[in-house]
C-alpha cells in the first residue's frame, strides 16, 4: 500500500483510481509517440473522435489498470513519507485583491492556485480553496481566504480534475465570476448556477476588456465521477492584459508544444509551471513534469520569470509534498543557477520584475 495517506483512505483512492482509469484505458499501448514530436503541425491537428472523445494527437496515452495496480501494489516507493515535510506558509488575508495594483503581481494560493493581480483585474488559475481535492486532504491552508476574491475576477481553469477542479470551491466564490473553460465544460458550470462560462478549443482565444485569453494544448487527460474520460478537453492558458503575458500550464507532461508557445507568443512575462508530482516517472512522465522538464520548458517558452507549482498542498505522488522545489533547486545548481525561477512560499505574493525592453507584438 502507499505511503503518504491514511490506510483506509488509500484504499479508497486505489478503488477510485483503478475504476476511473480502467473505464476509459483498456490497453496499453506502450506510450509510443503517434506523431514527430519536433513538428509542431500536430498542435494544430484533430483532437477529438467520431465518438466524442478528445485525444492527444502527437502521443498515445500509456495509461492503463494494470499500470495503475503495478504503481500502487508493486512498486517500492524510495522516499521516506514518514517525516513531516516542512512547506513555508506566510500570512496574507488577500485585502490587497481588492485595491488596484500599482504594478503586476501574483499570489500563490496553493498547488495550481494564483492571484493574478493586475491593475484593478485580478485573475484566478484553477482556483482550489477547500480540504480535500475529492479524497487526498490538504497539507497547507489556502494561501488566501477565497472571501477575499473579488466580485469581478475572472478564472481559468485547465481541466476537471479533483485537484484543479473543487465543486466547493466554485460555489463559495462569488456568483459573478467569468470562467474560461476547454470545450465540455461549460454545462457543467451552468448545471451549478454559474452561467458566466466561455468554452474554448486550442488555440481558441475570448476578449474580456483589454485582456486576450487563449486556450493551449497540453498533455494530459480527464476525468470526474459525473463526466467519463476525455469527455471534456484539457488545456493551458496564455492571458495577456494587453501590457503582460502570463502562461499557465495547467497539468501536463513535458512536450513540443512549449517551443510553438514561446515562438507564437513572444514575451511572455511569467510561466506558472508545474514541478511535482512527479514520480515515479515510468507512471508520472507522459503526464506531469517534473522538476528538471518544466525547467526545460521554461526555456522553451522564453519567459522572463517562472514560478513552480503544482507542490505542497496534496500528497498525490511518491515524491514528499516538499521535495520538488529542492529537485528544481538541485537542477538550477547544475546549470550555474539562474535568478529567473522562484518557488514562492503558500500566501507569499510576488511582484512582477519591470520589463527592461517593449513587449514585443503578437506572432
């Protein structure tokens, strides 16, 4: 049995798991790639079946029972979840969101969660405020208190995942909120009384005042009790206020699509990327990063600064909740260090850096 959760909510969470993923992957395909994954024309390819389905057109999706099983059952685990991870936690009651910011900045909420703080907009990503993502307990608080968001913000969310996708959170924000969803997802927010819902395909993009927002490819896959497996899309975001680029992975593996962003959307001024969760990799690869790939995809995309997330708030992998941040600091050492990427304490705000040049227009 895994370490890092209670006995008998482990077990429950291998049931859940090994139902959801043996009810969309009955095969194992080995994850060979289905296409060259240096041509970025398969980002811009058919995505979604005759049945309904989406799919990932430039990899096969190795997922399958039985590998669910052979991580769960079999497969020795080298951490040592038996200490308590240390996770830094900084006070923050998120009065700021509701005045203007004098310059951008971003709070981190926790896991996957931002304030994005710019000018009198704030901007939310896959907002998760509440103790559980379904099952896995939260290990640190929310980094600010969800009655601080303001009525007019606006939220992305990259899939409907437990962990990016909280029922309780979309109900306790306000009602007035916008959301921007990947296609299949908007009934489901009308189904829970949030009508203000724009769904989006890749490379699809929605104006709401000066801001430019558009959905991304990425590489993963979905799934939720009341929706079956990739019957709503995945994706990241790309949110320009006219004047700032902000790019938000969202959950994915590491793949070509990041040179294609940093080629179409030069300038970007911060890439919120995800570094945990992450092993084993033989399991973890095809769909989440870990530390040493979303360094290389920040490369990619060319950005001026990157903030790691998707750690320190759900024990969901091998891995301690706490070690992504020493891997990438370990990866940032053999390259010399680079001053560009932070990992911020829970609640801790960060200021965007003033651009040294113009942004450059829009490829």
């Amino acid at each position: 049995m895994r370490a890092g959760l209670p006995r008998s909510a482990a077990l429950a969470f291998l049931l859940l798991v090994t139902a959801t993923v043996a009810a969309g992957y009955v095969r194992d395909p080995g994850g060979l790639p289905a296409a060259d994954m240096r041509d970025a024309s398969s980002l811009y390819a058919a995505h979604r079946d005759a049945e309904g389905s989406f799919f990932i057109p430039w990899a096969n999706d190795p997922k399958s029972a039985w590998r669910v099983l052979q991580w769960w059952l079999f497969d020795a685990n080298p951490y040592d979840k038996g200490r308590t991870p240390r996770v830094e936690v900084v006070a923050n009651d998120g009065a700021s969101l509701r005045g203007r910011a004098d310059g951008p900045e971003i709070t981190w909420v926790g896991h996957a969660t931002f304030a994005i703080h710019d000018g009198d907009d704030v901007a939310l990503t896959d907002p998760h405020f509440t103790e559980r993502a379904l099952i896995p307990a939260r290990y640190t608080p929310p980094g600010i208190p969800v009655s601080s968001v303001p009525s007019d913000a606006f939220a992305v969310l990259s899939h409907n995942h437990y962990d990016h996708l909280d029922t309780d959170s979309v109900s306790l924000l306000p009602e007035s909120v916008q959301w921007f969803v990947p296609l299949g997802m908007a009934e489901w927010f009308r189904a829970r009384d949030r009508p203000d819902v724009v769904e989006l395909d890749w490379w699809q993009s929605a104006r709401r005042g000066r801001w430019e927002i558009t959905c991304l490819p990425s590489q993963h896959w979905t799934r939720r009790i009341e929706q079956g497996t990739n019957e709503a899309l995945w994706c990241a975001w790309l949110l320009d206020s006219g004047e700032h680029r902000y790019f938000f992975a969202g959950d994915t593996g590491y793949f070509h699509g990041f040179r294609e962003f940093g080629r179409r959307f030069e300038g970007i001024d911060v890439a919120m990327l995800p570094i945990g969760a992450y092993e084993p990799r033989w399991f973890m690869r095809f769909q989440h990063m870990n530390p040493a790939e979303a360094y290389r995809a920040f490369l990619d995309l060319g950005a001026r600064a990157m903030l790691g997330m998707h750690w320190g708030t759900f024990d969901l992998t091998d891995e301690p909740v706490d070690e992504a941040p020493k891997a990438l600091a370990r990866v940032l050492e053999e390259q010399g260090g680079d001053p560009r990427v932070h990992t911020l304490a829970v609640g801790e705000t960060w200021p965007l850096p003033p651009r040294e040049a113009p942004r450059p227009s829009s490829g």
